[in-house]
C-alpha cells in the first residue's frame, strides 16, 4: 500500500491538523482512549507531539469485547511513541443492560468505559481524557458520541473536522506506523441488536478472524454472527482468495461451532449490523 494515493485535499487536511494541534495545546496533560487503531494512534502520536511524553498516559480498555491480538498490538504501538501505556480490566458484560445488546449498546459501553477513565484520570492527576472519534462518526449510528457528550470527554480529531482519510493521510506523512490498518471495532459489533453477547460467542467470532487473517485477509474483515450463520465480510479484492480456500475455511469455521458459512457478497459495510433486523 506504499503507492496510496489519498482522496484529500493536502492543504485543507494540514489546516485541519494545525487545528488539532491548537485544541491539544488547551490541555497541560491528558489521559488518552487508546485502542491502537489508525484514529487513537495519531490523537496519542499528536498528544505527546504537543504536550510531551511525560504528560500523557495511553490506557487501553481489557473487557470482553476486545480481541486479545488487538490489546497487544495497542501496547507495542504505545511502545514505539515511546508513551507511558497501560490496561484498564473491565468485566463490561457483568452489565446486564449492555449484554442484553440494545440498540443503545455503544451508548451504554461508552457510558461506563469513559465514567471509569475519568475517574483514574482525576485520580492521576491528568488534566482530560481525550476520544479519539473522527469526523465521519458523526454520519453514522454511533449512540456513544452521545455518551462521550453528556460526560464532557473531548473529541479533538472530530473537533478539528478530520476524517478517516485524512487521518490515514496525516499518519502516512508523519511516519504513523498504523497509517493502513484496516479499520476495527469492538466485537459486540458483530452481532445483531437483541442477541445476547456472552463470551462465548464473542470468543467464536474472535478465533474465527484470526482464522481469516492467518489465511491471508490483510484488510478490511468482519464475521458477523447470526446463531448458527457465520456471514464474513471482507473486502471485493479478497474474494478470489476466499473461494480458492472455500474448503478449507468452511471446515476450520464450522470447527469453531458455526453450522453454516457463508460469504456476503455485498462487501465489507462498516456498520452493516445497524441496518440488519434483530
């Protein structure tokens, strides 16, 4: 991918990054949201640009809903911006509203998530804690931006008016080793509103990306989780590879617990779960 070419225009997204950077000097020291993706890797990057390593701690969320690969890809990335990281342990799914998978499941995570960094934040003396939500979030269901406004957490990279693209544009010319990560997001997400979430099968829908991943999906994935159904978006430029180890992947999934495999050719749809019926 080191021939990107980018959709964005350079001058207005180093304006928008001359924004961000004027709205981080606001704070002396943060506690900042850390996941590891392309979005909290360049707010962590620009948060310790602005106000110094010394000044901010990067803290990763461990619950249920994260993939364990994801949190220790956060602490070595942490480890090359050379910041002061660490987990917060949470057991999310002891909430049984959140478990029960509402549509207002994110609203109700965010909810609990940010009350807990703010408290350590206050507790460690750091100034804010900052979220690393982007522009585009804006246009989509995200009911936990509602969550991050009702607790005052700020959001400088949508502040600033940046979106992915730009995101991946500014990570790119600054050296941001996540600048091409494919985008993620939390596990629950894979299952349809009023579906339960139980370890279990969160961890099924985990074994089987990493599956897909070891077979070759290096970008976009997800396996959405429909009971018995394992329905797997992926990117178009990846179907050939799907199709030439049909066998393969069919037996190793069903092997997981799933009885049907199926591959959806409307492509990866970031969000897809928001449209589909309970």
């Amino acid at each position: 991918m080191q021939g990107k070419s980018f959709r964005v225009d350079p001058e207005k997204t180093l304006d928008k990054d001359k924004e961000l950077e004027r709205r981080l000097r606001a704070f002396d020291s943060a506690l900042v949201a850390f996941s590891g993706g392309v979005d909290s890797t360049y707010l962590l990057y620009k948060a310790v640009e602005v106000m110094g390593s010394g000044r901010v701690l990067a803290l990763t969320v461990d619950s249920e809903l994260t993939a364990s690969d994801e949190k220790a890809e956060a602490e070595a990335v942490a480890g090359n911006i050379q910041v002061k990281h660490g987990f917060l342990k949470l057991n999310l799914l002891s909430d049984r509203e959140l478990a029960g998978n509402s549509p207002e499941r994110c609203y109700i995570c965010k909810k609990h998530i940010y009350s807990d960094l703010l408290r350590m934040a206050e507790e460690k003396g750091y100034q804010a804690v900052l979220d690393g939500s982007n522009a585009e979030d804006t246009q989509q269901y995200r009911p936990g931006l509602r969550a991050l406004k009702e607790l005052n957490v700020s959001s400088p990279l949508l502040e600033a008016g940046l979106g992915k693209e730009e995101i991946r544009y500014l990570s790119r010319r600054a050296g941001v080793g996540t600048w091409d990560k494919p985008s993620a997001a939390c596990l629950a997400s894979r299952l349809p509103y009023g579906e339960e979430i139980t370890v279990e099968k969160l961890q099924k829908i985990a074994a089987a990306e990493k599956y897909l991943r070891q077979v070759g999906i290096s970008s976009n994935l997800r396996v959405r989780y429909h009971s018995s159904l394992a329905r797997i978006e992926v990117d178009v430029k990846n179907y050939a590879l799907l199709l030439e180890r049909r066998a393969e992947i069919v037996e190793k999934i069903k092997e997981l617990g799933f009885v049907y495999v199926t591959l959806d050719l409307g492509g990866f749809q970031s969000g897809s779960m928001d449209h589909a019926p309970g």
